[in-house]
C-alpha cells in the first residue's frame, strides 16, 4: 500500500484510464530501487517493452513473474534451449524468441556486472556525478526527457557489454521506473517522495 495519499486529479496524466497503470504509478513509479532482484525484475519487463507499450508488460507482469523464476537472476541465467522452447509456448509473456533468449542472455550479464562492481545498483549508480535521485521538474508531460546523458552512457556501456534491448530509450524509461530519476510533474504529489524498496 502507498504510505501517503494520490489525489486523483494531481497525478501525473499518463497513467489514467486504467486502475494497474495507477495503482502502478502510486505505488512503485520513480521510487527509488537499490535491490538488485527488483532491479533485475525492471530490466527484464522494460526490455520486453521495447516496440511495446508499458500497460502492455504490467498485464503480463504476472505471467513473466511465472515464466522467469520469480526474476531469480541466477535461475534465469541457467535456462536452457528447452525452456525457451517452452516458454514460446506460454501465453503468460510476450512470445518473442528474440526477447526470450535475451532475457537469459542479460540474466548472465548481469550476474557479470555484479561480480565486477559489487552490485548492479552500485554500476548504475557509478554512472551519476550528482545526488542521486536526479530530479526534473516537468510541468506538462510534454516536458519529460525520453533519454539523458546518464542513459546514453548506461546504453552504451551495457551494450558494449553484449546486454540487448536496452537502448537509451529503454534505457531512460528503467531510470524513471527505478527511481534513479524523478519525472513526477511537478503538481504530483509523488513528486518528494523517494521510499527505498
């Protein structure tokens, strides 16, 4: 449950018409994320996002939660060419072959990562000069970034490092999920709030 309340008309436009896309917004959108396991879980949804939309993933969420060991990293980097046969199977996930053997493939990476900085938090964070979380100040969603500095390097870097579908876009939009940047408008009063999960 949210620990303060989200007045209906203040919140940020975009997740209205749809009570997950709130409920979404209100309770994990922007809030800051240090676990690497919910790190993990954000960068296998937002790279099956890529050419789709966000609501699209958060419906199969729970599926994807089922399919990739509750987003164990270490379970996913040991499937096997059977399990992504299977998984092309299992209406829970967006059934893109591509996507699926990517997510085990960046399930290895970021294991790798881990080992070479202590934790993924910790290479992310090392991508950042200032304070973290970087807050904007958007008055209109019109004003919201879709990439950064940061989320350039972060792309590029990973990359380099053979991760997949994790642009600089996707890159940016894991960024704002994960709390490392606030795109709150300013009107939301999500805005200041910045609980650590």
């Amino acid at each position: 449950m949210s620990d303060y309340i989200i007045m209906e008309q203040a919140r940020c436009p975009w997740c209205e018409g749809d009570q997950l896309y709130v409920k979404y917004h209100d309770e994990e959108w922007g809030r800051a994320v240090t676990d690497d396991n919910r790190l993990f879980e954000f960068l296998v949804l937002e790279s099956a996002q890529a050419g789709l939309s966000w609501i699209t993933i958060l419906r199969k969420r729970e599926g994807y939660r089922r399919a990739f060991h509750g987003f164990d990293v270490e379970k996913v980097a040991a499937m096997t060419e059977a399990d992504i046969e299977r998984l092309m199977t299992f209406e829970g996930i967006v059934r893109n072959r591509r996507k699926i053997i990517t997510t085990i493939l960046n399930a290895r990476l970021f294991m790798a990562v881990q080992k070479e900085y202590g934790s993924f938090y910790r290479y992310l964070s090392s991508f950042f000069e200032q304070e973290l979380p970087v807050v904007n100040h958007p008055l209109r969603v019109e004003e919201v970034a879709v990439t950064s500095p940061e989320s350039d390097a972060i792309a590029k870097d990973m990359y380099r490092r053979g991760f997949r579908f994790f642009g600089s876009t996707i890159c940016y939009a894991f960024l704002q999920a994960t709390g490392f940047i606030d795109d709150h408008l300013e009107s939301c009063p999500a805005k200041t709030k910045h609980t650590i999960s």
